[in-house]
C-alpha cells in the first residue's frame, strides 16, 4: 500500500503520462499511467500537470536578507555594499536574523526550493550569532526544507586576530560546509589552505566565493583549481560569482573552463547580484558581469545559479524563485532555445543537487519524495512562465499549497 499515488502526471523529458507512488517519504513506483498502478491511500490525479524533482537553492544569505528598509542609501558597488552591511550587522540579534530568514524560508518553500545551501556570516561583530542561527534553524526545518550551513568569513581570515579563533568556534557548532572568498585576504595562498585544511580535517566540502568583479586579471580561480587538485577535493568544491572569467581573454577562458571541469568544480552563477554591481565601467565585447555560463557547459562544467541575496545592498532584487534567476540568465547569457531552457531548468534541479552533494536526490525510484506540482506544457513554457507551485512534496509530506484561479473579464471563467 502506497502513501501517495499521483497519476497522470507529466514530465519535461516525454510526453508520456506517468504514475508516481511515494512510500515513506521514498519514491517507491514509477510508471506509465496505462498500467495498473498500486493502491495507495491517497490518490492525486494531475491530469497532465507537471511532477517534477524539488528545486535546489544552492547559494543563499539568509542572515542579511530584506534589510533595504534599514538602508540609508542605495548602494552600488561592491566594497560599499559590504561596508554598509557591516554597518547594519552590528544590530542584527538571533532574534532579528531568525525572523528574516524565515521570511525568505516561507516564500522559497512556497516557490518548490527543497534543499538551500545558506552562508552563515563569521566575523568580530556579528561572531557566531548568525551560524548558531542558521544550525537551529536547520535543525527546526527539518522535514520541510534541507538546509546546509556554510560557515563563511566575509570580511577574510586574517584581517582581525579573532578570526581564526571564531572559525574554529564555527565549525565546532557543525556546519555543513567550509565557506571562504578569494578576495578580501591580501594572500590568497594563506587563505584556501586555511579553508581546505580545515574541511579537509573534517570531511567537509568547501564553498567559495570566487573573483567578484570585472577585472580579467583578478583569476584566483587558478589557484582554486590547484588547491582542489592538492587536497583532493575533486567533486566537493563550488564557487560563486566567478564574474572575472567572463571578462577574460576567450582562449584563457576556454582553457580555464577546462581546468574548472578537470578538477570537478561545480560554478554557481548568482546573476541578480553580478548583473547589478558588475559591468557598469567600459567594456568591450558583450560582457555584461557575469560568468561565462555558454563557455563552462560546452567545457563540462556543472553549472547552477542561485539567489544569492533577496532585497539587500547587494541585490535589491529578488523573490527567492530559481525559475526567476533561470529566466533571468536566459535573457541575459543568449540561452533562448528550447534546448536552453531545459538546460537551465536541470541547473536549477539536478545540477545545483550535484553542488550540493545530495544523494537521495530526483525523481528516480529511491529518491526521497521532494517534489513540486506546477502547470506548464514544456520547459520553455515553465520557464518563461514561471507558473505557481501548486504543491510542494518534502519527503512526501505536503509542506507547501498554493490555488491558483483567475478570473478574468474576457472569459469570465475561473481557469487553473
Ligand atoms: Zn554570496
């Protein structure tokens, strides 16, 4: 006897109507809806919707989100935008980033986001407030969002003699991931062996924030690469942003994109951010600030994309919708075929799943059942739509409901 049984439902990949039955929490039955199905104790007939794989939210700061009202200025550059987050850190509480982050929480689950991956901020001021937050709130969630921690100096390991002690306390408190960023330490050799050394001892995988800005010389990248290789952490490392590279002289950038596949590196393009703070200098060639997504895939390269920031001095954008970011780089990176929207659509699902290290990941029998209910004919469709999630699976509870009826004067008939 089944959980839940949903019938008739479709997918990108065929036209074929399938049936998918969920047992514990597992996907347990996968077939076509001409055959005679298992009984179930619940049946949902889809009748042609589409059932899909949970989307993967694998780059996000929950802990400075939806603070424009606190700001004083629009910012619009980099350095200033962390100097007047800084600013702010210094009042945030437990209690005030909790309550922000599960406002961006509720309305990611709402979108289908089952699994995020979270950069918790470590530095002097805000100390280890908002990684004790984020590991609660992991704990809290569990069974209706997976999140993964990552323990993150945004400001650099060695700029303030608290730090390393800090970090030490951080990953004591058991994040999931050891964060790091390539551009805020003046010797970037100290800085990736402090972070591999340290995911290394623990078994962890490393997630960096990686040459933020417009300059085709700044190419940490290259000694990402190496360290990767050096720790043999092929397969654990992701970076963000990696903005530089899509500025960088083409051959350089096809040789490095292969160096990036070689080493097994996932690339998390965060658009909303890059598109907005990058590439306001003169430029030449059609750089318009973000990484060069085209010139990754045709390498090999694991490609995702992520929020980054919802509503901040970094990103006054965002709705926490990956179809949105996935729209966004479609308009932005000539990803406008069909092919191209499914490929979007796998980064946002399987690809950032792969980043993530989730094994229990997909719409595959024994996978766990996160699943998403939305209508939409293709993946063009689904992606230029970026139609309600009508429902939303965590290890096959429904943990997310959303009606979707319009009425409208032409028709003067509820559709949907
Ligand atoms: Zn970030």
């Amino acid at each position: 006897m089944l959980d839940i049984l949903f019938t008739k439902s479709a997918g990108l990949h065929s036209n074929q109507l399938r049936d998918v039955g969920v047992k514990d929490g597992k996907i347990t039955y996968i077939a076509d809806s001409s055959e005679a199905a298992p009984e179930s104790i619940e049946v949902y007939d889809l009748a042609g919707k589409l059932l899909l794989p949970g989307l993967v939210e694998p780059h996000i700061h929950l802990d400075k989100a939806l603070l424009l009202e606190r700001m004083a200025e629009d910012v619009t550059e980099l350095r200033r935008a962390i100097e007047v987050t800084s600013r702010l850190k210094q009042s945030f509480t437990a209690e005030d980033i909790y309550e922000r982050s599960m406002r961006v929480i509720r309305q990611a689950v709402s979108k289908g986001i089952t699994h995020m991956r979270c950069h918790a901020e470590i530095d002097p001021v805000i100390g280890l407030t908002s990684m004790e937050a984020m590991v609660a709130l992991r704990q809290q969630l569990q069974g209706i969002i997976d999140l993964q921690v990552v323990a993150f100096p945004q400001d650099g390991l060695f700029h303030d003699e608290r730090m390393l002690s800090l970090m030490q306390q951080a990953a004591a408190l058991g994040p999931d991931v050891i964060g790091g960023i390539t551009y805020m330490d003046t010797d970037l050799s100290d800085h990736l062996a402090y972070v591999f050394e340290m995911a290394e001892q623990r078994g962890l995988p490393v997630d960096l924030h990686v040459d933020f800005s417009d300059n085709p010389q700044q190419l940490a990248i290259k000694q990402v690469i190496e360290a990767t290789k050096h720790y043999g952490m092929q397969g654990k490392v992701s970076v963000g942003h990696l903005t530089s590279l899509g500025a960088a002289d083409r051959e350089d950038a096809k040789r490095i994109a292969a160096d990036i596949a070689e080493a097994g590196i996932h690339v998390i393009s965060l658009p909303l951010t890059d598109l907005y703070l990058n590439g306001r200098g003169e430029f030449k060639g059609d750089y318009r600030g973000l990484t060069p997504i085209s010139t990754l895939l045709e390498h090999g390269v694991n490609v995702t994309y992520g929020s980054n920031n919802v509503q901040n001095a970094f990103t006054p954008f965002g709705t926490t919708d990956p179809l949105d970011v996935g729209l966004l780089l479609a308009q932005t990176s000539h990803l406008g075929s069909a092919k191209d929207a499914m490929q979007l659509l796998r980064m946002a699902t399987l690809g950032a799943a792969d980043a993530l290290g989730l094994t229990e990941y997909g719409l595959r029998i024994g996978a766990d059942a996160d699943l998403i209910v939305c209508a939409a004919k293709d993946a063009r469709s689904l992606l230029y739509e970026r139609p309600e999630r009508e429902r939303v699976y965590k290890r096959g509870r429904l943990v997310s409901q959303t009606e979707v009826k319009q009425h409208n004067w032409l028709s003067m008939e509820t559709v949907g």
